[in-house]
C-alpha cells in the first residue's frame, strides 16, 4: 500500500470469487453433514471461514453473499483487510476472530477490529485484552500436539487461564485447538480430550477443525470449524 497509489478492489476477482463460493460452501455443508451423520457427539456446528493469505476480494464475495464472520491469523493483514472493506462496504458489519498466534503488543493494533480472540494462551494475553478491549469474548488456545513450540497451553493451565480470564471481566466462551497435520488417530484423542475440556469447565464452544480435518472434528464434537483452503481455495 503506498500513499501515491491508493488500493483498489478488483472487481472481475470479486465477480469470479463471487461464482465460485456458493458451490464451495454447499459442498462443505454436505461433508459436514455427511461427518455428523448419526455421530453421538455432533452438534450444531458454526462454519468460520478463515480469509488469511486471500485478498480482500475473497472476503468482498463472501459478504455479497451474506457471511459475516471471517478468521485471519496476522494483525496487519487483519487492519488492512477491515479497512478495505469498509471503503468497499462501508454499511456491512463483520466480527474478525483472531485465530493466529498472538503477540501482546500487536492487541492494541487490531482491537477495534476483532470480536473474538481465539488464539488466547496466556496470562498476559488475557490482561492485555482485557485492557485494550474490557469485556471481549475470547477462546482459550490449548496446544494438542506434543511439541512445545507450537501455539496454545497445556491441558492443565488451561482451566486456570479460563479463570484469570473470567476474573478480568473477558467472555470466555470456549476452547481452540489445532489437529496434528499428519496424524489423524493423534488429532481424534487430542480433540475428543479438548471436547471433555469444554463440558467440564460448562464453556460452550469448542473450536476444531479446518479444511484437512473437519470430519473428525464434528466426530468428536465441534461448535466451530475453521475453514480456508475448502472454501477459498488454496492460499497464494
Ligand atoms: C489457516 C488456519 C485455518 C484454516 O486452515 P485450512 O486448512 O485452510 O482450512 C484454521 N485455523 C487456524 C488456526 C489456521 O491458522
């Protein structure tokens, strides 16, 4: 973006991305329902398309066609999105989830934006949203894979960050968990664990499953999937 040239919307993109979507969505719906069949833990699950690493037209298309919530992963592709489209749709209105990793000094950058924060994994996050944006609703990030490098607490903080969370006036309203890539048996125990999770600390929300791992995920008992690649194509 640079000052002499002031970014434009494409309109033949937003116009493709337009026809492409509807079938993309209706093909997810149906792998959706197909997953749940008569799976005993299934429940109704909200679909969060997660625009990161796609251009302000993909989330223009998916407006136009009523949708308004929408994932992104880094803060300043987050502003830059949001201040798009609003020049773009000035009169629409749409809630951001933060699903990225997180860092305590960008907050500040992107809390008029988000409605929900569900990368959240530690205490300082918490203080720091609850700061810049008192009374937001968040999700707790638990880690599910066995490498310490990756985003999220472990299992036992996370009852303890839901409570310093709550004690700092945040709506905690669930658990988020990212599937092992490659492991689907890993990903099954990890997601059913994070679903037990949810019903003992009486949270509503479990946020798992993406593109890759939906299936399993509204097996073990999704309120939320995360889905870029099924509905947006694959990221440039
Ligand atoms: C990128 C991302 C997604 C979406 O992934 P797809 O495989 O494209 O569906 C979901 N959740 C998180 C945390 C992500 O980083």
């Amino acid at each position: 973006m640079t000052e002499d040239r002031p970014p434009t919307i494409d309109p033949d993109d937003v116009a493709d991305r337009l026809e492409a979507l509807p079938g993309r969505m209706v093909a997810l719906q149906q792998r959706l329902e197909a997953a749940a069949g008569n799976a005993p833990q299934a429940r109704p699950v909200l679909i969060l398309p997660v625009s990161k690493g796609h251009p302000v037209e993909a989330v223009i298309a998916a407006v136009d066609l009523g949708w308004r919530e929408f994932g992104e992963n880094y803060a300043h592709e987050l502003s830059a999105k949001a201040e798009l489209l609003s020049l773009a749709r000035p009169d629409v209105d749409v809630c951001w989830h933060f699903i990225g990793q997180l860092q305590s000094n960008k907050i500040r950058t992107v809390a008029n934006e988000v409605g929900v924060w569900q990368s959240v994994d530690r205490a300082k996050l918490c203080r720091e949203i609850a700061r810049r944006s008192p009374g937001a609703r968040i999700h707790i990030q638990v880690n599910l894979s066995d490498d310490p490098a990756k985003a999220g607490c472990t299992f036992e903080e996370a009852p303890e960050l839901v409570a310093l969370a709550t004690d700092l006036g945040l709506r905690v309203e669930g658990l988020m968990g990212v599937g092992a890539a490659d492991d689907d048996e890993a990903t099954a125990v990890a997601f059913r664990r994070l679903r037990a999770l949810v019903d003992a600390l009486k949270l509503a929300e479990c946020s798992i499953g993406m593109s890759a791992d939906l299936e399993l995920a509204v097996r073990s008992g999704s309120t939320l999937v995360r889905i870029g690649t099924a509905l947006f194509g694959p990221r440039g």
